[in-house]
C-alpha cells in the first residue's frame, strides 16, 4: 500500500449536506477513475452529470505530498479533507499610540480558510521538500501535544523561520501553510485564524510607546488562543527588525522603550508555546541581522532562495498553461513536465519544441537569479507589451523571452543609475 493521498474537497457555500455524506459522494465519483494524478485539481462544472457532486461539490484537489507520479484507484488509501471558505475575510486590529494620539495598523487577522488564499499552496514550487517537511514538522508538534509529550525532556516550539531576498515567496509560504492547516486540521481546529503582525511597523522610530503596544497586541492573541478549538497562526514579517531595534537601543540610538518591546515580543513568544494551539512563522529578508536570541527560539530555519531551473521551468509552464485555460493564447497545446523532458534526454521532436523552448527561457531567468515573484509577472508583460492579438503558444513563450531580456535590462539600468552619484563625485 502506498502512502495515503490526501483529497481536499472544496464543498458550496450554499451546501448544507455533512461532511460524512460529501466524502461518500466523492469516495464514489472517483471510483469511477482507473487511475489518479496527484497535484491535479478538478473542478466541478455546471455540465457535471452527478448531481450529487455538482450540487454541493466546488472542486477535488488530489495533494502531491508523498507522490509524483499518478497511482492506482485500487492500492490507493484516501484521506479526505472537507472545508468550505470562511465568510468573514479579513480585519485589521488597530491601536492608538498615546503620545501622538495616531492610529496604528498592529495586525492583519485572517480567517481561515479564505477564497483570497485558495490554490496558493500549489502554485509554490520548490525543488527542495519545504511544504512537506513544514507540514510534517506542525503536524507533529501537534501530536506531540496531542500525546502529552513532556516538553521538559523533548523540546519543540511550535517556530519557523523563513529568511532570503525579497520577492521569493515566504510571506506567501507562510500564508499557504496556514490555510492548509485550516483545511487539513479543520476536525481537530474548527476556526483558524491568521495574525499577521509587521515587525518593522511595531518599532517605527516615532513609536514612543511600543512596548505598550506589544504587550496590549499579544493580551489579545492569548484571548484568542485561550479557545482550544481555534488554531492560532501568528505570523511576524521582517523579524530582523527585532535585532535592528535591540542594536539600537543598545546603541544609545533608540528609547530604551525600544530595547523593552523587543524583550517583550520575546517574552510573548515564549509564553505563546505554552498553548498547543498556537503556532509561530516568521520571515526574513536579511538573514545576518536576525536577532539571535530569537533564531535560538525557531525549530524550523530554512532558506528560500531565486527560483532554480527546474522551478523556473515548473512555474512558467504553470503560467502557461493558465494561459491557454483562459483563451489568451490559443490552441491550447501540451507542455511537458520535465521529468519527461529529462527520460526523452531533451529530444526535439515536433511535440517537445515548445517545452524546450520554454526550458531556455527557464534556464535564463534562473541563471539571472530572477525572483519568483518578478518570474510570475514575465506573463503579464510579455502579453501586454510584447504580442498582439491571441498569439499562439510558440509566439507567446518568445515574447516571454523578450519580457525576461527587457527586465534584466531595466535592472541592470537601475543599479548603474544607482551608483552614478558615486561616479560623478569621483570626477571631482
């Protein structure tokens, strides 16, 4: 028997069956498989012939997490996963600042899951094994918690940190994990909630009384973890601003108000694992400044780098092809994987031109180190700037090209406007 595959079933708002009757209806549609793809999300159409399905069923994610290849409906075990979106979005919690009487966006709170945050798990693309080992790490700090595991003898905090550049995706990262735990945990944790604090907003240097403020903002996290049956994510961005603050004051630079929120963030943190139903994510885009009193606290400390050229490659073909689904380009025709480029040894035949040229440009925005947030907007630019009319798909992966040459040409201006201050006071 393989490793359970894991079926995450979107149910409609407006359905009022359980979740038992949802699984037995979904058991039995894909029975009617002889085989299943996992990564694959089908979507449940107004021209589905099951009246059951299309009556309460919005889509059927088949995860990848332990499979990549497609596996057989008989030696195959389902977990599934029943949830519809919580309606109520998002709020943001504000304070006042008392000695300038401004008001104060102090955290973003989501809850989970929300249809803002739907399919963002899917689209990152990692070579490294990062979303299983993370979910496998919060999976089991809550068995451990669930099973009393003395935390005297084994040690575990319930804290990720995620550090790199900018626009590599660990906000993202983290905001995808916490909305699969919504959807994966959602027997266990009935409402989950996404706090997402700004470190560098707590620390700004007109904040004379943030460690006030910190501690007011972490009073209400512990109200709300105080429901056992709610899962409580907090998220902090910008973490290193912790470090930045503590120097500072250290410093003589800053308030000693200062150095006292940070020790207060700390203290907070700590007292927070002490609910097993709280979890902690952080993200970095300056590794070296991460206060290390803090990266001591973290369980999980990964890097999230550029994309690499198979990540590349997997994240453009998925931009392509929600291009094709959506009638921008046309006819829709096959990009492969590239395990399967790999096992034809990158032959060029007439049905792998395409993918190989889309392989070149992969190559090239890796090798540029071509963020992945820049990557996902190459297919935008190259339709707006580059093609005409619905091009088909060769002539849209060339002009993903000449939007990829046109920014690392724009970059490259940038940086020389950046140092020609530097030049002209040289010249004197």
């Amino acid at each position: 028997m393989n490793s359970p595959l894991h079926v995450e079933v979107l149910q409609k708002r407006e359905s009022l069956a359980s979740k038992d009757y949802i699984k037995e209806i979904v058991h039995s549609y894909l029975a009617n498989f002889n085989t299943l793809n996992p990564g694959v999300t089908l979507k449940i159409n107004e021209l589905e012939e099951n009246k059951s399905i299309k009556d309460h069923v919005e889509s059927i994610t088949l995860c990848d997490d332990e499979h990549v290849s497609e596996v057989a409906i008989t030696e195959c075990e389902f977990v599934y996963h029943v949830y519809k979106f919580d309606i109520f979005g998002v709020e943001t919690d504000t304070m006042t600042d008392a000695a300038s009487g401004e008001e104060i966006a102090a955290a973003d709170i989501w809850a989970l899951p929300t249809e803002e945050f739907h399919g963002l798990w899917e689209s990152l693309i990692y070579d490294s094994k990062l979303k299983e080992e993370t979910l496998r790490f919060v999976e089991t700090a809550f068995e451990f918690a669930d099973r009393r595991v003395d935390p005297n003898i084994i040690s575990w905090n319930r804290v990720v940190l995620l550090h790199g550049p900018p626009g590599t995706g660990k906000t993202s990262f983290c905001r995808a994990l916490a909305q699969k735990l919504a959807v994966r945990l959602g027997d266990k944790f009935p409402r989950v909630r996404l706090l997402e604090i700004n470190a560098h907003g707590l620390f700004s240097k007109w904040f004379s009384e943030s460690g006030k403020l910190v501690a007011k903002l972490f009073e209400h996290i512990r109200e709300i973890v105080e429901d056992h049956s709610l899962l409580a994510c907090v998220l902090v961005d910008e973490v290193e601003s912790l470090a930045h603050a503590r120097r500072s004051a250290l410093a003589g630079l800053e308030p000693s108000d200062s150095i006292r929120a940070v020790n207060a963030i700390l203290t907070q943190l700590d007292r927070l694992k002490r609910h097993p139903n709280a979890l902690v994510l952080t993200t970095s885009n300056v590794t070296g400044a991460i206060d290390l009193a803090f990266v001591d606290r973290a369980d999980i400390k990964r890097r999230i780098g550029p994309p690499s050229e198979r990540a590349a490659y997997e994240i453009l073909r998925g931009c392509c092809d929600e291009m094709m689904a959506r009638g921008v380009v046309s006819p829709r025709e096959q990009l492969f994987a590239l395990r399967i480029l790999e096992a034809v040894r990158f032959a060029d035949t007439e049905g792998s031109r395409a993918s190989l040229r889309l392989w070149a440009v992969a190559r090239e925005a890796a090798a540029a180190q071509v963020s992945g947030r820049a990557m996902r907007r190459l297919p935008f630019l190259a339709r707006a700037l580059h093609t005409r009319g619905k091009p088909s798909l060769a002539q849209f992966i060339d002009a993903l090209q000449t939007a990829l040459q046109q920014q690392l040409s724009d970059a490259r201006e940038l940086k020389d406007d950046s140092l020609l201050p530097n030049c002209i006071s040289c010249n004197h």
